[in-house]
C-alpha cells in the first residue's frame, strides 16, 4: 500500500476490497485487475477483515492529512 500510494500523483475518492480470512483468490485478484482495482498489500500481517478496514481507511487518512 505504501508504494502503491506513493506512486500515485494524488488520489479523492478510494474503494478498497478486504478479503475473507481465506485470502483472496489469483482469479479474484485478476477481475479487480480487470475492473481498474490497484492490488496492494499491508504487508506480512495477517488481520481480521474487519480490522483490516479500518487500518486502510486510517492510512489513507493520514497519507492525505486528514490526522493533523
């Protein structure tokens, strides 16, 4: 996610797919793809979906200054 961000000359709006505890599938990452979907990681931890919502709307936060 931090390359992703960093990569990009700036962003508004985000949506973000979060996948169940299985993972996401190659297939389903292919059609995210395909639809226009940045894959990213936040890395080698493992995290509940529900909290791995809120890490990504909080990072996003901060990447864009809306945590001052």
């Amino acid at each position: 996610l931090k390359e992703a961000l960093q990569d990009a000359p700036s962003f508004g709006r985000s949506t973000g797919i979060i996948g169940p505890e299985g993972g996401i599938s190659t297939e389903e990452v292919r059609a995210a793809s395909a639809a226009g979907f940045v894959p990213v990681s936040l890395g080698q931890r493992i995290l509940r979906a529900e909290t791995a919502a809120m890490a990504v709307a909080v990072i996003l936060q901060y990447e864009k200054g809306d945590l001052s």
